[in-house]
C-alpha cells in the first residue's frame, strides 16, 4: 500500500484505494479480532507445517496478516507475460541442455556450470519427457523495488510450495470479510486445483489408456508440507500416495489398492530428484520407488516435475537467465534478475570481499533462507565467518545487493506497519499452455526490518488480490 | 481405493471406538467408586482388566484407586491406551488419510484432539471427571455426526464401518469377559443389592441402563442382561447388532468389488456360529469359553480384512 518510500501514509498505490477506504471505515476493533479469530481457523483446518530438526509432533502456524497485498489487473498482466516469457525459456533451456546443449556450444554459459554441477542429471541425456514438458509446476520469486520494477528473485523449478497457502488465505478473507469480495472486483484463485489437473493429465505417459490416474508422492506425514500435499491430492481428486505405495508391476508403476495393484500414469513428486528411486539414484532412500526412472524412461509414467529440472533454478545458474531467455526467446527478458556477482570468478569475489557489509551472500545450494548472510544486519562476526567461507569455497557462493525492496503494511497492535514482502505466482505448464492463476503467494518478513521472508525463519503470509480492471 | 488409506481409516475409527468405550467404562466405575468407597479397587481393577491395561498400570503405580487409575486411562500421554493417547492416534490417521475424508470430518477430528489435548493437559480434579468425560464423548459424537452426515457412501466408508464395529464388539465382549460371573444364573443371588448394582454397572458401561429398563421395566436380571449385549440385534452395542453391521459392509464391498474375499466368508460364519444360538445354548455350552472363542474368532477376522484388502505391504 505504501510505496518503497516508508510509512508516511502519503504515497499509497492505486491499487489499494478501495481497501484503504473498506478499512478506514471499520468500527475499531473490528480488525484485530478478526485478526485473532484467524489463528483459530488455521489451527482447526490444521494448516500448519512441521519445523525440520524440532520435536515431530510440533506442528506450528505460518502468521497470517488481514492486510492483503494488492496488484492491479495492470500490473498482474505486466508481470504475468515476463513470466510466461521466463518460464518457456526455462523448459527450452531445460530440453536443449538433455540433448543438442546448444547454448553451450554458443559459448552462452560456460561448460563447467553444467558439468560440475550436481543438479544436472546425465541419466536425462537424450530423454524427450512426455509432452515434452519439464517443468509442471513453477513458482517464480518476485521482488518489487519501485513502481514499474519487478526482479526476480529466484525460480523455483523442482517442487515449489506454498500453492495451498494462496488458496486457504483466499478461503479465511472470504469467510472473514466477505463484503470487501462484494465491493471490490477481485480475481479468483479457486480455479488452481483444476488447472493443475488439467495440466498434468494433458502429459499422460505413452503407457496411458483412457482417463490420466494422477497421484500426488509425498514423503509423508512427518514432512514440514504434508499439509500441503495432502490438501492438493484431496483439492484435484486426486490419491495421495508414499513411496511404501508403489511398486513396479508389468512395466507401470502401481499403486497398493484395496483391490490390487492398479498402475499410476502422472505422478506429481513433492520428493526431491535424490530420494525418487534407490535403484538410479541415492540407494539409502526410503522414500522413493526401486526402477521407477526405468520405467519412465520407457514410457510408463509421468513424473511432474521432470527429473533433472533442478540445473535451471541452481543459484549459480541464476545470473546467466537473461542470456538464457534471450537466446531461446530471441526476445528482450520483459522481467529483471537481481544483479549478481558469481563468486567463482576472482575479480568478482573480489569486490564481494570488499563490500560484505552491504551485500546479500547466498549459498550456491542452499534454500528456505538457510546458510545466508545479510551484510547490512549481519555482526562482525557473522561477516568474518562469510569471508573465511568465502574466500575456501568461492564458487559455492553468489552475492547480491540488498535491494530496496517495496514494503507492504500489516496489522500490528500499534496499527498498520510496512514490512518487507516477496511474492511467488504459481505456474502451470502443459505441452500447449501456459496457465498462471491471477494471485499468489505473498510471503512477508513479520519482524520489523527484516528481509527474511521463509516461513521457517519467522515469516508469515497474507493473501494476495489482483484486481479485475 | 489405497490399501494404507482403508487401513487409516480402519484404524482412525477402532481408536475413537475405544477412547469412547474406555470413557464409558470410566464413568461406570467412577460411579461406584462414589457410591461404594470401600469395595472400588476390584471396580477399578475390573476397569483396568476390561481394557486390557492391568499389568502396564502396576508397573507405574501401587494401589488402583480413582485418582491413579483415572490418570492412567485418562491422561498419561505414555500410555499408548490412555484416552488421550487414542485421540491422538485416531487424529494421526485421520491425518494421513485426510484426503479420504471430508472437510467436516477432518475438523471435527482435529478439533476434538485440540479440545482435549487442552482439557487432558493437567491434573483433573475428581469433581471435574464427570464433565471431562462428558465432553470425550460430545467430541466423539461430532466426529461421528460428521461423518454420518458427509461421508460419500463408498468402500472408503465401509472400511471405517468396519474398524467401529470389530473394535466395538471387541470391546462389548470383554466387559462381559470381565462380567461374566456376574451374568452366570447359578452363583447370582437374585435381588441383592449388590449385585443388582453391579448389573448397573454392566448396563452402564455400555450406555445402555436406560434402553435396557425401556424393554426389560424394573427387572434386572442376569439373564436378560446377557441376552441384551450378545443377541439383541436393536442394542447398538450388542455382539449381533455389530455383526449385522460387519456383515453388511463386507456385503457392500464384496459388491463393489466383484469379489467375495475370505474375510466375507469369516465374518459370515462367526455370525452364524455365534450369533444363531440361543442364550440357553450359550449358558449350557459355558459362557466364559463362548466369550474367549468370540474374541479370538474377532480378531482373526481383523487380520483377514488387513490382508485381504492389502492394508499392509506384502512380500
């Protein structure tokens, strides 16, 4: 609501008039309760995640925040036609680095990016994934600097989360004021479930006869999402199923049913490349399925994402998206990376030396927000460890500035207060479309001044509305 | 269907059948200890035998009395037969099988175990046991409103049918496994208050003082008693009534399916052979022994409708 210029109430966007004014009309303590009835809700429904390394039983809530964020229909259609274009370039990339690796014989990114790379997957080479399609399911991390600036931030390409916080903070707005729904043209959310199906029956297997059995592959109720896989499988109609479910019958994979095994045509994986199947890749895994990758190799099954995707979200990778999406688009990228400096090259981890204090330092591998420094809040200490990192393992690093990332407000007891947001929409990929649910998850670093926004380092969500103008 | 998710909801609903009947069976013997101080330890041990839990309570505590035996069952989250620990476990399965329920029942499921996760959370105070309980049971009966009401008519539904009336009737049998001595006509003394309280008891652990007076008056008689808990096929809790019902969903199944498995056979021959006699071939061919054959003939069948179903991965 307030532009990146701060709290002062006098540059709020367009956008947000509508609300502002809902808002500035609510008896006083209208808000706050509501703000509080929205834990209970969560907490009933059971929409909570599971904290990696805490006591299994411990099953917390996300923060939710009332404000929600707001975008218009005209920049929703800005940003949504520079992600269609990222996301094209990404499975163009993803199909020409498993066979003719073109973009490496233009000299485009450097051949040791992708050789000693431990997110490309040889066991790929040659493989045309059914409809040809790599990448299901895409979230892609924004960051807004300035009006008409959007950077993004990453690109989730291997199992991105978080579709079912978008959709449940959609479900308590609606349940909490549903008025503003009435007064406001807001788009729906609600059609995701559908469109996924959609989506992942349009890639059934060769082996598929008849109507596409989707199955969504959890590694079960201990896992921080299983909330989400869950609420996706019952979402889309479609099984939720464990590795312990599947075994290779006849050539398919098949499902322990009541009645039998009964093969599976799309699997959508929320288990990494890693842990899919002992046999062809990480043999102590107890998640996955002994020769499902041969049997997807042959044709018998659909894995969404495709195996091997992870090469095109690697942070190292990162900064050579814009030759990428130029060089299979032929287009101008509409959308902006952060700028990066690749550690790995010394005149650049040069100057990432330097400037520590200032600059965002992330992990090559990392992710959720882990093995991160942020100069501007980091101690002395913190900055001397990064270095001491730094300077062992150059190119397990990049560096970024820490933008000045737009705030958002949220309701906190003292009234409304800007945050820090990112913001990741979902996007759907099928061999002829390219479906994005006008919405998203907004991901919001509910401690003042932070730039953290991951759930599991004290970030909470808010819903997030695009007007239908 | 998945076979883990028959299985989840098999067993979802045997451990909301259990915390029930162990809430009932707590209140019986709550209400005797009240009314008899003196003689309560062999009520509450009889409590303690019924379900099963008499040897794991001496390991932790000395004497059976109200406090320490309420605790147990009750409360003891270490305990894996205690109340709260089979909300808990019907609620994990509840979870893992979420996407075969519907939104109401998961709800009402997660917001029982939250209910008495909180109510289950500290000390209870004797004067407070008759509400605690009270609420188990209220939370139990959402979870079964719910799932009356929304459940799709499938075998998903069959499979959770199942898992209520096998434990169920595990459950009615071993009150009377407990009892029976109680029900035999020749050691009863006929109008003794003592044991007409104890017959309360019996009809009491199973919820069913009033239905019984409806159909039977004033008199309460062993015989009778007997009668109401094994054949009766209208006493919801009888071993008939819970056959009538297995039957019927292994029937449903079997349709479904286009398959009649062994354990449609079992179930069929258990009610014929248990449930087609008389109460006076019962008592001649020795109550106690009829009892331990039902138990054991039950839970083979719960082993047949694992396998057959392939709840569990085999070889």
């Amino acid at each position: 609501m307030l532009g990146s210029g701060g709290g002062n109430g006098e540059d709020i966007r367009p956008a947000y008039q509508a609300f502002r004014q809902w808002l500035d009309r609510q008896p006083e303590n209208r808000v706050s309760r509501k703000s509080e009835q929205a834990e209970n809700f969560f907490r009933k429904i059971g929409i909570t995640f599971n904290v990696y390394g805490e006591d299994e039983a411990d099953e917390r809530l996300i923060p939710f925040d009332v404000v929600p964020r707001v975008l218009s229909g005209n920049e929703w259609r800005k940003l949504s036609k520079g992600i269609e274009q990222r996301v094209r370039a990404i499975n163009a990339f993803l199909h020409d680095i498993y066979h003719r690796q073109e973009i490496l014989r233009a000299g485009r990114i450097p051949q040791s990016l992708i050789a000693n790379n431990d997110a490309f997957l040889p066991k790929m080479m040659g493989f045309d994934p059914p409809g040809g399609i790599y990448t299901h399911i895409i979230g892609t991390d924004i960051v807004r600097t300035g009006p008409d600036e959007f950077y993004v931030l990453e690109d989730n390409a291997r199992t991105p989360s978080g579709v079912s916080y978008m959709l449940e903070n959609r479900e308590i707005m609606l349940q909490m004021f549903p008025e503003l729904f009435a007064e406001i043209p807001i788009c729906e959310v609600s059609d995701y479930p559908s469109w996924l199906r959609r989506s992942l029956s349009a890639c059934a297997p060769p082996a598929c006869m008849g109507r596409p059995t989707v199955a969504v592959l959890t590694p079960g109720t201990y896992n921080s999402a299983y909330f989400e896989h869950s609420f996706i499988a019952d979402q889309m109609g479609a099984e939720l199923i464990e590795g312990s479910d599947l075994r290779v019958v006849d050539g398919r994979v098949a499902m322990r049913t009541t009645q039998g095994y009964k093969p599976v045509d799309v699997i959508y994986r929320r288990i990494d490349d890693d842990f899919l199947d002992p046999l062809n890749f990480n043999p102590d895994s107890m998640l996955g399925v002994p020769g499902i990758y041969d049997v997807y190799r042959a044709g018998g099954v659909t894995i969404a994402n495709a195996p091997g995707t992870g090469i095109a979200d690697d942070k190292a990778l990162y900064s050579y998206m814009p030759d990428i999406v130029e060089f299979y688009t032929g287009e101008r990228p509409l959308l902006q990376n952060v700028p990066t400096w690749r550690c790995s090259e010394p005149d650049q981890l040069a100057e990432v030396l330097d400037r520590l204090e200032e600059l965002v330092v992330k992990e090559v591998h990392g992710s959720g927000g882990y093995g991160m420094l942020i100069g501007p809040a980091a101690s002395k200490a913190e900055i001397e460890e990064f270095r001491a990192k730094l300077k062992a393992k150059p190119d397990g690093y990049i560096a970024q500035p820490t933008l000045a990332l737009s705030t958002v407000p949220i309701y906190t007891e003292q009234g409304l207060a800007p945050r820090h947001v990112d913001f990741r929409p979902f996007v759907l990929m099928a061999p002829n479309s390219i479906d994005i649910v006008p919405g998203g998850l907004t991901r919001v670093a509910m401690n003042e001044g932070s730039l953290v926004v991951n759930s599991s380092q004290g970030g909470g969500t808010k819903d997030t509305w695009v007007l239908d103008d | 269907m998945l076979g883990k998710t028959a299985s989840g909801l098999f067993w979802m609903f045997r451990y909301l059948e259990r915390a029930e009947s162990t809430a009932r069976l707590l209140d019986a013997g709550f209400r005797i200890a009240l009314t008899r101080a003196g003689s309560s330890r062999s009520e509450w041990e009889s409590v303690l035998t019924t379900t099963g839990q008499l040897q794991g309570f001496r390991q932790r505590h000395g004497e059976a009395t109200s406090t320490t035996v309420m605790e147990y069952l009750l409360s003891d989250r270490s305990n894996p037969a205690s109340i709260i620990s089979m909300v808990k476990a019907a609620r994990d399965n509840a979870r893992a099988v979420r996407i075969a329920l519907t939104r109401e029942v998961w709800e009402a499921t997660n917001e029982s175990w939250m209910t008495l996760d909180k109510l289950l959370s500290g000390r209870i105070p004797e004067a407070d046991l008759p509400d605690t309980l009270t609420t188990i049971r209220q939370q139990n009966a959402l979870v079964r409103g719910a799932t009356n009401g929304t459940m799709l008519r499938n075998d998903g539904y069959n499979f959770l049918r199942l898992g209520t009336f096998v434990e169920r009737a595990d459950n009615t049998a071993r009150i009377l496994d407990v009892k029976y001595y109680l029900l035999l006509p020749s050691i009863s003394q006929v109008g003794s208050t003592l044991d007409i309280k104890q017959w309360e008891t019996i009809l009491r652990s199973v919820s069913a003082l009033r239905s019984y007076t409806w159909l039977h008056g004033a008199t309460v008689n062993p015989r009778d008693i007997a009668q109401f808990l094994i054949l009766h096929e209208q006493m919801p809790r009888s071993l008939a009534f819970c056959y009538n019902k297995i039957c019927d969903n292994l029937g449903y199944l079997e349709k479904d399916y286009d398959n009649r498995t062994q354990a449609c056979e079992m179930a069929d021959s258990i009610r014929t052979d248990y449930l087609g006699r008389s109460m006076e071939m019962i008592f001649d061919d020795g109550l106690h022994e009829y009892i331990e054959d039902f138990l054991a003939s039950n839970s083979r069948l719960a082993k047949q409708i694992t396998a057959d179903y392939s709840f569990e991965v085999t070889a």
